[in-house]
C-alpha cells in the first residue's frame, strides 16, 4: 500500500477534462507544467490506503474544495498557456 496525494488524481482528472475542450498546447511538458501549477496552490492530501483515498475524494466534491481546484486549474491553465515551454 503506496502513500499518494490524492489531489493529484483529482487535478490530473479534471485538468484532463478542461484541456479537453481548450484550444492549447497539450503537450507532456505543458501538461506537468500545469499540473505542478495547480498542486502547489492546493493543500496535498495525503492517504495510505484505498479506503482513505475514497472518503478523500468524496469530500473533495465538497463545493469548496470543487471551488479551489477549479481555481487552482485555471491559474495554472493561465500560466503555462502565457509561457509555454518555458525553462
Ligand atoms: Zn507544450
């Protein structure tokens, strides 16, 4: 049983979902490049097993944290897309 941040699924989920209706570049690199975006403006949560990853991700339909991640992706959408492939 591995330690993961479940907010990584979370935003790689629904960042997939809005890229997918966005005319950006998707490359590997602007895709980590976003993702890293939008998890540094998220608290990580952190799970050891299968059932805590669930609840977690049950509480994150929760309307706030929905809000913070809807933010935290479009910043990070914003940034990248301004900047692309930048080192
Ligand atoms: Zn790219």
């Amino acid at each position: 049983m591995a330690t993961v941040n479940v907010m990584e699924n979370l935003v790689m989920e629904k960042l997939a979902e809005r890229l997918a209706v966005m005319d950006c570049c998707k490359c590997d690199r602007c895709i980590n490049d976003m993702l890293a975006v939008a998890l540094n403006e998220l608290q990580p949560k952190y799970v050891n097993t299968r059932k805590g990853e669930l609840f977690t991700r049950i509480d994150a339909t929760k309307q706030q944290n929905a809000i913070d991640l809807d933010v935290a992706i479009t910043k990070a959408i914003e940034t990248v897309t301004a900047a692309p492939h930048k080192d």
